[in-house]
C-alpha cells in the first residue's frame, strides 16, 4: 500500500488511504477517524469535512504522521487534544483519563435529581453537588453548565489530572481540590445534595482489550484496587455516606459484571436506600443509585 502523502494527493485519496491503514492497524472505527484527524488538521468540523471530499481539496501537510500515530493506537483524543462529553469540549492528553459516553447517562441520572430539587426548592434556588475523582474535570462541568444554581465540588487525586482539570474548570465556578476522595470536602458532611463519582474500578487481572485504555489511559484512572477492583468504589461510596444531608442522592459507575457486588456495597453499608442498577445506552448495568438514609 502505498502511504506517503503527496502535498498534490487529494484529500478524498488520503482519507481513504488512512481509513485502509487504520482499519489493519485494528483501530475500532478506522473511516471516522481518518476524516476527523483530517479534519483537525484543516481545522473544520467533520460534516464539513465530509463535503470537502466531494471537491477538489487537496490532503493537509502533516497529516501522515498523525495517522502514524492513531495506527500506534494512541487515542484519537490524545492526538487532536479535545474530547467531547455532553456540550463540553475538553481539553485531553497525556496523564489524564479521556471521558467516555456511558457516563453522560451517569451524568443525567444526577441531573435530573438536581433538576428535581431545583423546582421543589423554588425561584433562585441553589443545589450542592461533588464529583469524586473528577480527572479532566467532565462529570463537574457538566453538572456546573447544565444546572442552575448549582454549586459543584470535585476532587482529584493524580498530579498528571490535576492540571486537566484546572484548566477545563477554569470559569465554570467549580471548587477543584487536589486530594484524596477519602478525606476531601470534610467541611461539606452532611449537607451535599447529590453525589457523583467514576471511580476506578477494573479488577487487577483485568487487563482492558482495547489498546488505547491499556497503553494510554493512566493505571490510576483504572485500576480500583484490590482483587476484583472494590476497593475506590468503597471508598467512593463511603465518601458519599460521609457528605450527603438524608435523602442525598449518590449515584456511581462501574463495569457490567460489578453491579450485583455494588447492590451488595449499597446495601450493606447500611446507609442507602431506594437502591438502583441503571443500564448505559447499549443496555448494560453501568451504574448504580441509592438515597441516603
Ligand atoms: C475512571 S477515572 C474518571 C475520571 C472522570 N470522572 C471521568 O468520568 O471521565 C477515575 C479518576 O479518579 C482519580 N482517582 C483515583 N483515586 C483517587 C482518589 N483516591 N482520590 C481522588 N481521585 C482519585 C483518577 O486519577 C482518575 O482521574
């Protein structure tokens, strides 16, 4: 197969020239990446990119070694610096834990409970929220643009998130704290509203499939400790008992197979009620919810 780009080469060419590289290189959706690389480079959005195929457009300089790159496997996010979650555009790269889309439904399970108190609560209400483990900061902004009068905590703990996060909070009004989940917000107990967190939680010998997780995504990120990854899921949750007021709402996510030993964890805590299993977009039991006793 041919590959060097020839600065003549039309776009349309090198796309699927890309396309063909990226899909024996394993990568999951090779055509969709091919064109948003390019259309990174060109500095255009993909739709417009897609039309651009159908001109006389020729193939951007600099756009080989970035296909080099994502056949590496290293994650689109990474290369283009920008990840989307919900309406927020985030800044990713190197250190930092890239948001997935099973936790824009978390997400949303949260906000319609603060949305829900909001309108119990009446005209210029104000609702308290904190995200446990926040890495680029997404589950926080969105919880900070999404809700009004929201007033939104979130904890990190990697020195390589940090600074992700502080740069995407930057203006939303977040409180960021560089800490641990297990003693953070001490100021905040008993009086949170509603609780977020995407703790690590891959079992110790589970090694992710997809290269991109095992090769780039940070090990604390993953990792949740123990045999079978229980252990920042407990603590998660026991941070939540810790800052939530009664009837505070805690929801969290976790791999498929965990959600019978999260019920477990809920339950015997002793300190939730109402307890739920929620199901992603493809239907899987991605999360689970319970009130605060
Ligand atoms: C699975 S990632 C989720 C990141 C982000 N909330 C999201 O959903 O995209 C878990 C995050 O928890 C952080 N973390 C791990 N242990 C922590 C701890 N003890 N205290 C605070 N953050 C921690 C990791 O560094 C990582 O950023």
């Amino acid at each position: 197969m041919r590959w060097v780009t020839d600065t003549s080469d039309s776009l349309a060419d090198v796309v699927k020239r890309a396309t063909a590289v990226l899909a024996a290189a394993g990568v999951p959706s090779p055509a969709v990446d091919a064109q948003l690389l390019a259309a990174h480079l060109l500095g255009v959005g993909r739709g417009e990119l897609v039309a651009m195929l159908f001109g006389t457009a020729v193939a951007p300089s600099g756009y080989d070694a970035l296909v080099a790159r994502r056949a590496a496997r290293e994650p689109l996010q990474h290369i283009t610096g920008t990840a989307y979650f919900r309406h927020l555009e985030l800044a990713v790269g190197k250190g930092v834990f890239v948001p997935r889309p099973e936790t824009e439904s978390v997400v949303q399970l949260a906000i319609d409970v603060l949305t829900q108190l909001n309108q119990e609560r009446g005209a210029g209400a104000s609702t308290l929220a904190a995200d446990l483990g926040t890495g680029s900061g997404a589950i926080a902004g969105a919880l900070a643009t999404e809700v009004p009068g929201c007033a939104v905590f979130a904890v990190e703990l990697s020195e390589d998130a940090y600074p992700w996060a502080d740069r995407n909070l930057a203006g939303t009004g977040v409180t960021l704290v560089h800490g641990d989940m297990r003693e953070a917000f001490a100021e905040l107990d008993g009086t949170v509203d509603v609780v977020v967190s995407n703790p690590p939680y891959i079992p110790a010998n589970a090694i992710p499939r997809d290269l991109e997780v095992r090769l780039h995504d940070p090990h604390m990120a993953l990792y949740g400790g123990g045999a079978d990854g229980m252990e920042m899921p407990t603590a998660a949750a026991a941070t939540a008992a810790r800052l939530l007021r009664p009837g505070g709402y805690f929801v969290m996510e976790h791999a498929e197979v965990q959600a019978a030993q999260m019920v477990a964890l809920f339950e015997g805590s002793g300190k939730f009620e109402n307890i739920r299993t929620h199901v992603d977009l493809t239907g899987r039991d991605r999360a689970t919810s319970g009130y605060r006793r």
